[in-house]
C-alpha cells in the first residue's frame, strides 16, 4: 500500500457470524466449514454501474510464503466472469486454496471440485506428510468484484476471525494481521459482536479500541440477537442499552442485524425474504420492537449497509484532493522512472543486436571525427597539448655566458659556453682547424631528441586509457540493458582495440627512431630562418666578455642545434598525434563494425541468448510496472468520485 487508504475493515471473532453478515452485504455465499472457514484476506467491490449480475474474482500477491512483503504486488483473475451466483461460494475455496498453496500454480485448483478441495486441505495440515505444507493462513489477497444493478456501491475487507484454540504462533499471526488492516486512520473498523457474548470477552473490541481509542472509526455490527431467550431479560436490556448508545458509545454507534440460520440458508432465501424475514424479527421481539426504540434505522441489513456506504463515502470525499494528487504525483514519478529505463526489445533478436553494435559504431566513429561526442575530441586535445609541452620542454636552453651556475642549478639541459666548448671539444677528431665537428651537432641535437620517446609513449598510453574509457561508457549505453550481450561485445571491441593499440605502438616507435640518424630536413627555409633568428639571440655579450670573441664557435652551434630542434619538434608535435588519431582512433572506428559482425554472424543463434535483459534492469522494470498497475486501478477507484466533487 502506498499511502492509507479509505476503506473498510470487517474483524470479529470465530464464529462471530462474520461471514452471515458478509453473505447479507454482498448478496454471494461464502465457504463455510466446522471451526476456521476464512483463511485469508477478502477484498470485496461491490458496484451497481451493471445491467446484470456478474462477479469475477483474482488474486492480489502482495507476500511470500515467508510473509515477507514482496517488492511489488502481482494482481491475476482467477477464473472466468461468472454469472451464476450458485458457483461463487466454490470459486472462492478455489481461489483461498491457490492463496495458501503458493508452490502451487493457481491454474491448478481452477478445476477443483469442493470434496478434493476438502481433502487437499486435510493433506497439506497433515503433519506426517513429506511435501509443501498449505499454510494455514495468508496474508495475500482474494479480491472479489461483484457488479449488481440492484446493490449498494460498497467495498470492504474480509479478515480472519480471530481464534483462541490453536498454537500460539497462530493465533498471534491472526492478531497480527487483523492490527495491521486496521491501523490506518483512514480504516472503517467494523466489528461484528455476537449478541450472545458478552461484550467485554470480545478481543475483536479490545483490539478496535487499542488501534481507535477515541472511537471515531469503529462501526459495531451486532449479530445473532435470536439467540437470547426470552429469559436473558438483562441481558437482552444491556444490548438495547448499547444500541441506544448508552453503554460503551461510539461515534458511529452500533448497528443490529438478523441473519439467516442453516435452516433458511438451505431454503435458498431471496434477499427480499431474508429481510422480511429479519424485520419480523425486529418488529415482535422484545425490546427491539418500534414501541420500545422508536429509530428504526439502526435495525437491518439496508439500514446498515446504507450507512455504511455513505460513511466510507464521505470518508473518501473528505480525503479526496490530497488522494488524488498524492496518486498523480506517484504515477507521474512512476512512469518517468519507466521511460528512464531502455526500451523492451520488440524486433527480432538478430536484427536488433545488429542495430545496436550499428549504432554503437556509429557513435564511436562520430566521436572519433568529432562530429559526434565532443567531449572525446576534446578531451584527446587537451592530452595533446600536454604532450607539446612536455616536448618544449626539451629544448637545450644555451645560455651565452661561461659558467652561468645559478642556471645550471634549474634543468637538465641548459648548457653554458663553457659546456658547449667542451662538447665540441670532445668530438675533434680530423677535422682541419677552424671547423666545429658535426658529432658536436649530433650529440647536442642527441640529448633533447633522446628524451621524445617518453612523453610520446606517455601520451599515446593515455590516449588509450581515454579511449578505452569511451567505448566503455558506450558500452554500457548501447548495450547494458542486456548483461550478457554487453560483456560478449565487450570482449570482443577489447580485442580489437588492443589489436589496433599494439599496431598504433609499433608504428609510434618506428616514427620516434626517425629521428634519431640521421639529422635531415628539406625545410632548409625554416631552418636556415632559425639559425639566424639564433644567432642573433646569441651574439649578446656582457661588458666584462673579453674581446675579440673567443666562442664564436660554440653561439653558432647554438644557433645550428636550436634551429634544427625547432623543426624537428614541430615535426613529432604534430605528427604524434596524427599518428595516434589514424593508428589507433580511425584503425579502431574503420575496422570494428566488421570485426563485430564476422563474430556474431559465426552462431547466429548466440545473439537469441545474449538479448537476456540484465536481472536488475528487469527487476527494476517489474516492480515499476507492478507499482503502475497499482496505482492506476486506485486512480481508477478515486476517479470514480469526481462527479462528488
């Protein structure tokens, strides 16, 4: 239950004569067996808007066997519409037995005659039998909807009678149930208090008032008058009393009804003579007759059942907006918690795996082109960018001063005159004098070169990680409603990204030795451009550097290998990652869809198996259409007031 309904809760006693009373109100026959006849909750809807008589009862499943409330009711007919009202009273035993056989499927009594219901009652209290035992009473639920053209619009809730003689895990299980029908403040508890007992020995009273001490919600429905003798004259004046309302006042009062007994039961009474029946009774009893309480109104089946109805009619007007718009909201948050979850599968199962690694595709593709998912382009860019940064910070950083120790102090390749002399120096070999060696250019151009290779793998290890976070999220959203057919597709698109990962490798490590030997460009523009836009960065000498300059060797090969680093940095900055983006990104968007294909195509029959939607995705899906169904067959019940408004 979402929320507490108005509604009307019938509790009494074990032969309280509940069941008389519910065959008087409803105008249908109820099981009716020595001891325990009731086993499980009644909810019965009776409704006039018919043009004949009809009654179709189903099955609220809202516990386990455990009694543990499920996570969503599951409601089913049982049986079919029936329009004789001689089979209702089997029916019922029908459907009560397929409540309290739950490791039974209910189709199994739909054909039960009442002698095998009786036995198989027998067996399943049967303490020496091995198999699922029928529990001896339910939570769950008997709905019956009665539609008569000549009824009262009323419904109510049937209850187990509360018993005394049987183990105390049962009685205390009854008591239990009947508490938690009658414990919302918008319950109608009707009593049923045999006249024949006093009221005081009534637990069905104790248990009202405990739940409604005030009183405000309890309806007394006093029964079996006919079996006071005409001797009982006290006790018959204490039931006039309390009809009366002058011993134990409620704020509905009490209301006194005949009901037939076995003999006029057996005669098959219509309601009109039933009534006749029970007003004869009335009218020349004492002290029940017109002469000695003159409000008739309190006396009868159509007084009661009158009242009754508007009674739990005006409790629902009462309630009525704040019902209706508690029920909308519900629906609403219910229904957009459905279109939240992925769609059913309707197309054939093939065809539909087909279209969602199309799909799938197809994303990854745009995102790859930057068409689609901006966020991957951008996201590979950035890590780009960091990539020329840490290249930049290759660069030899010559400073044109002997022995500048404050800047050696800094990094690693920052080199002053001096350390230039000495490379140059270091590499003489037979050159004649006055020419710088070229090993002195290699081994200079060697030390910033040499450094490429870590930030180019570093950078390409996190275009993967990007990637393969992508297609991951991809994944999960093309194929996650479906956990088999997202972890066999998974399994397969790793594969082939790690196939196009290892290639994109090999091809990055054959492109990073390029630029190891040997030292060539043909943008002699570029690089001639560099040399003198260097060399005149390194003609700046302070007022103490002697004269004439005796490093005039070591600024021009500063001047030579800082040019050629800018041109070969410009070359690895730009064609790392392009090299990345076709290696691996487009390698990857041209070849999987294929890849996908020629898999699944091997056993097409798989792909009927891999569409099991994934368990929690199912569940989910079952509870809220559960709890849907629910609350638009309650809409349905409140919409039926709006004329009231």
């Amino acid at each position: 239950m979402f929320f507490d309904l108005p509604r009307i809760t019938v509790i009494g006693g074990q032969s309280a004569g509940k069941s008389s009373l519910v065959e008087a109100v409803s105008g249908i026959n109820v099981p009716r067996d020595p001891g325990t006849c009731t086993r499980c909750p009644m909810e019965c809807t009776m409704s006039s808007s018919a043009t004949a008589w009809s009654c179709q009862i189903s099955l609220r499943i809202e516990y386990d066997s455990g009694g543990r409330q499920l996570e969503v009711s599951n409601t089913t007919l049982f049986g079919p519409c029936l329009t004789d009202k001689g089979t209702v009273e089997l029916w019922l035993r029908r459907a009560q037995a397929a409540i309290l056989h739950p490791h039974l499927q209910p189709s199994f009594f739909l054909d039960m005659d009442k002698t095998t219901l009786r036995q198989l009652s027998k067996k399943g209290q049967d303490p020496d039998d091995a198999g699922p035992r029928m529990l001896q009473f339910s939570r769950n639920t008997v709905l019956v909807d009665v539609k008569d053209p000549d009824i009262v619009d009323l419904s109510f809730t049937d209850l187990p009678g509360l018993i005394q003689n049987e183990s105390v895990d049962t009685i205390e299980m009854v008591r239990e149930l009947v508490v938690s029908h009658i414990s919302g403040q918008n319950t109608l508890i009707l009593i049923t208090i045999p006249m024949s007992d006093d009221m005081q020995n009534q637990e069905a009273v104790r248990l009202a008032k405990s739940a409604d001490p005030d009183g405000t919600r309890i309806i007394g429905v006093l029964t079996k008058p006919d079996t006071l003798t005409a001797g009982a004259i006290g006790l018959r004046q204490l039931w006039r009393a309390v009809i009366e309302g002058q011993e134990h006042p409620l704020k509905h009062g009490y209301y006194c009804v005949r009901l037939p007994d076995d003999a006029e039961r057996a005669r098959k009474l219509s309601p009109a003579e039933r009534e006749r029946a029970a007003a004869n009774f009335f009218d020349n009893t004492s002290p029940w007759t017109p002469a000695e309480i003159p409000d008739r109104k309190r006396f009868g089946i159509p007084n009661f059942v009158t009242d009754l109805s508007r009674l739990l009619v005006g409790l629902i007007e009462k309630n009525l907006p704040n019902l209706r718009r508690s029920v909308d909201d519900l629906l609403r948050k219910c229904v957009a918690d459905l279109e939240d979850l992925p769609p059913r599968v309707t197309t054939e199962p093939s065809a539909e795996v087909l279209l969602r690694v199309t799909s799938f595709c197809r994303e990854f593709s745009e995102a790859v082109s930057g068409t689609g998912n901006k966020s991957f382009a951008q996201g590979n860019r950035s890590r780009y960018a960091e990539f020329k940064a840490d290249i930049c910070r290759t660069r030899p950083d010559f400073r044109p001063i002997a022995h500048d120790e404050e800047c050696l102090h800094s990094s690693l390749i920052r080199l002053d005159l001096r350390d230039v002399r000495d490379y140059i120096e270091d590499s003489v070999g037979w050159e004649l004098p006055g020419f710088v060696p070229f090993d002195a250019t290699k081994d200079l151009v060697s030390k910033s070169t040499s450094l490429w290779k870590e930030p180019s793998l570093s950078c390409l290890g996190d275009i993967f990680a990007i990637t393969s976070a992508f297609v991951d999220t991809l994944l999960v959203s093309h194929f996650g409603q479906f956990k088999p057919l997202e972890n066999y597709i998974r399994s397969l698109t790793n594969a082939n990204v790690e196939e196009c990962r290892e290639e994109s490798l090999t091809t990055l490590e054959k492109f990073l030795a390029f630029e190891t030997a040997p030292l060539y460009t043909q943008n002699v523009e570029l690089l001639e451009s560099q040399r003198n836009f260097w060399r005149i960065q390194y003609r700046w000498k302070p007022t103490y550097e002697p004269e004439p300059d005796q490093y005039a060797d070591e600024r021009e090969l500063m001047a030579n290998v800082q040019a050629y680093f800018h041109v070969s940095s410009a070359r690895i900055i730009d064609y790392v990652p392009l090299l990345i983006e076709h290696e691996l990104h487009q390698r990857i968007a041209t070849s999987l869809q294929q890849s996908l294909f020629d898999r699944l195509l091997e056993d097409p029959k798989k792909m009927t198996q891999l569409l099991d939607e994934d368990p929690v995705i199912a569940d989910k899906r079952r509870i809220l259409e559960g709890k849907k169904s629910r609350l638009l067959e309650i809409k349905e019940k409140l919409d039926a007031f709006r004329s009231n408004d």
